[in-house]
C-alpha cells in the first residue's frame, strides 16, 4: 500500500504540473504498425519520449543523456524525438522507476542501487569490492551475458534496461574527518543510497548509513544531520557538496552504474527500427560518455581542491575484509547468485 501511495503522489504531483499529459506511448504517437514488426521508415509515425533523471544539467550524465537523445533522432531519420528531463524534475529515483513501469513515464536514468528494490538479481552491483577496478568494471559492463540477462529481466515488471553508464568509483567524503579505517567510522552518519546492500556495506565498514534521496543530501550535511557521505568525486561540485564535505578519502568500494530504462508498454510499441535506433544510440552515448566521465572528474578534483577539500588515498585493505563477509552472504543465497557473482569475477584481467 506505502508504494501505491507513493506512485499516486508522484503521478499527480508530475500531472499537474503538465509535463506528462498526453502520454506519448499513446497510439496517436507511435507506430502505425504496433508491437515489433518491422516497416519502411517513411510509414512510421514519430514518436515523441519523455526521459527523466535526477541530476543537474551540467552534469556529465545530463551530456551523454543530451548525446542519446540526438543520436536517437539521426538514426531514425527523425522518427525518434526524446525530451530529456534533468534535476528530479519528474521526481526521485524510486518515484520515476514507478512511472516507468506503469508506462506513465517512457524512459529514466537511474542508479542499479536504485533499482536493487525493484529486481533483486541489480543487488550484485551494490555489492563493496566486487569490482577491482575500473578496468574490470567496464569488461564487465560491455561484455558480460549476465548483465543482458538481469537488465531484461525485469520485462514482466513493466521495464527494462537498455544500457548503462559509468557514474564512477564511489567513496568516503566527511564534512572534516580523514577516514583510514572501519573504526575510524564509528558513529557516523553516512548517507547511502535506498539500497539494502548499500546499508548492509556501511554497517559492515563501521559507520552507520542513513539512506536519504540525493536532494536532501547538501543539506542534512550543512546542518549536521550527516557527517558525511559516499559518492564520485563530480558530487563535490556538480552538486556542491564540496562547500560542506571538506575530507574525501580514495575507499573506492563501490562502481554503481547508471542504468538506462525504459517501459515495457512503450518498448513494445515501438518498430523494430524505432527500437534499434534507439537501442544503437544507447550503446553509442555509454561508450563516448567514458571520456566525458573521465575527464568531468578530473575537473571536479581540480575545482573540490579549490573550494578546500583533501582528497586522501588509503590502504583499502580493511575495507576490503570488513565488506568480504557480504559476498558470502550473497552467494549463499542462491545458485543464481553464484553464478552472477562467478560471471563478473571471471571478467578480471
């Protein structure tokens, strides 16, 4: 009951404002043909997609967002139009995913920690240490059948994922305690993602996560409601954490990605070309945003160690023993688990 309530407030609240009237998944807007049979592109009537994401518009994810949309529309020869809705426009991560499976919202960027409370199989991503590096992380991502499998998954419950993109190695940052290890957590309050897994891993690391919608997070930090928080560095500034959280320490526990979903009542609407094009775009814009990510990031650093942070590199050893025992838990759950949790790490090089 909690959810459906929450899916009415944000329907109604994002209705009244106008900006999902006339839900382009409507028959008016999409192809004449219906489902996926294929047709000659001159036949097709074009579609109009509303996609939404929580982040600002000067945002690495908000340019590679802004690149799909173009590429979605060249390679349909314009049958494909998407509007891209930054800043939480639309709502919250949980509350755009509730659109998106009911098909009031076409398509959405959202965290897999997110999508954790959806699909169980997104947990693996939440999981501390279980990538090594980035280098492991994007073999991973590119590569592996398991990842196909989780993010079509879900087409029953209303979405599926069509892609994904880095959001980064994420870390510790304090408002102004270096952290080297788990006891130097103790008693402080982390803002985590609403991820089980996410909660389970700060506990385990010794702190004691607070899970909080990203919004709130600039505040609750000025006002010492957190003492601190986890995420890539472009938090400091895109966000502007950075004016509150003076301490960022190199834990890397986790490489969360960003995942590209869209409704199933929408996917199958669309033309074989239709969802081609768009699918070619999505792989397009995830692999160009590699270097946008990159070079964002060392950017932010730059622009944190301005405003007065320190960033500080640790042995992540003790993290990395601290979190060990989630692992097990994980693959004792169950023979898909091990088989997901054996596939990602058969990707190390």
């Amino acid at each position: 009951m909690k959810m459906k309530k929450l899916l009415s407030i944000a329907a109604t609240g994002v209705l009244s404002l106008g900006l999902l009237a006339a839900c382009s998944s409507s028959s008016d807007n999409t192809s004449s043909n219906g489902g996926n049979e294929g047709s000659d592109t001159d036949s097709e009537k074009a579609v109009s997609l509303r996609l939404a994401h929580n982040q600002p518009e000067d945002h690495p994810i908000h340019t590679s967002l802004m690149e799909f949309s173009k590429l979605s529309e060249e390679n349909s020869d314009g049958n494909v139009k998407i509007e891209v809705y930054p800043n939480g426009q639309l709502g919250q991560e949980r509350d755009v995913i509730e659109l998106v499976k009911s098909g009031t919202l076409d398509m959405a960027k959202v965290s897999a920690g997110a999508l954790e409370a959806f699909d169980e199989n997104f947990t693996i991503f939440s999981l501390p240490y279980v990538f090594q590096s980035q280098e492991h992380y994007y073999n991973v991502m590119d590569n592996s059948e398991v990842v196909k499998e989780i993010f079509e998954g879900t087409r029953d419950d209303g979405f599926v994922g069509i892609g994904w993109y880095d959001s980064g190695q994420r870390s510790i940052y304090t408002v102004d305690k270096k952290v080297e290890s788990p006891a130097d957590m103790s008693g402080l309050k982390i803002r985590v993602q609403e991820s089980p897994t996410s909660i389970s891993m700060i506990e385990a690391m010794g702190g004691a996560p607070t899970p909080m919608s990203f919004g709130e997070v600039y505040t609750s930090l000025q006002q010492g409601v957190l003492d601190g928080a986890e995420n890539n560095e472009t938090a400091l500034t895109n966000n502007k954490h950075g004016e509150v959280s003076k301490a960022y320490t190199y834990t890397e526990h986790q490489y969360v990605p960003d995942v590209l979903i869209i409704s199933t009542k929408v996917l199958d609407s669309l033309s074989e070309d239709q969802m081609k094009a768009i699918q070619d775009a999505a792989t397009a814009s995830s692999e160009s945003h590699k270097d946008v990510w990159a070079k964002a990031v060392e950017e932010s650093i730059t622009a944190s160690e301005e405003m007065g942070v320190t960033f500080y590199t640790i042995d992540k050893q003790a993290f990395i023993d601290a979190a060990a025992p989630l692992h097990e838990q994980y693959k004792a759950k169950s023979e898909d688990n091990q088989k997901f949790f054996d596939d990602f790490q058969s990707y190390i090089k």
